[in-house]
C-alpha cells in the first residue's frame, strides 16, 4: 500500500468519526421525518374531536402531529372553517398580495 491511499483511508475514516461523534452529541439518532400532507376532511375531523373534548396532547400524540399543526387547524376551523391558506390570510395580507402583483405587472 502506497503512502497515498493510506493517507486517504485515514482522512475517510476520522471523517466518518466526526460524523458520528457529532450524532452522538446532538442526540439525533433517527432520520427526519417526511412531510406529510393532509387532506381537509381529515383535519376537520381533527378539528371535531378536539371540539368534543379530546385533549391536544391526546390528539398530537395519537395521530402523530406536531403540536403547532394542530393549533393551526384548530385556529383556522374556529375561524373561517376553511383549511385553505389563501382563505384564512388576513385583508392586509390580501392587500400586500395584490399590490406586489399590480408592481410585477407594471415593472413588465
């Protein structure tokens, strides 16, 4: 074995104990998760059992959902009843959409 590969197994090797020293460190032992989507029904059922009395940490952990999805739905189904984010933007983010819209026309 030349002196070059040797050097190069070893620079593999200490990278790949970096790696794993960091993954040890930071506790990150799984993989991410995949983003999931959902269709309206279901979060309206979601909405429901809430409403009906089933807590949010029952529910967050029952059908594997972050907390903050869940508040969001429940925001939005006490609101506008509506999961679309286009229909529960408020007036003034309406506004700001429709003017950058007219200042992209003009600038063509």
């Amino acid at each position: 074995m030349d002196n070059g590969s040797a050097t190069l197994n070893w620079t593999i090797k200490m990278r790949a104990c970096r790696i794993n020293l960091y993954i040890l460190r930071s506790g990150s032992f799984t993989m991410p998760k995949q983003r999931r989507t959902f269709t309206a029904e279901f979060k309206k059922q979601i909405v429901q059992l809430y409403e009906n009395g089933k807590s949010r940490a029952d529910i967050v952990e029952e059908y594997d959902l972050t907390a903050s999805a869940l508040d969001r739905w429940i925001k939005q189904g006490q609101t506008t009843g509506s999961f679309s984010n286009k229909d529960n933007r408020s007036p003034e983010k309406n506004e700001l959409i429709a003017l950058q819209k007219e200042n992209q026309r003009l600038k063509m």
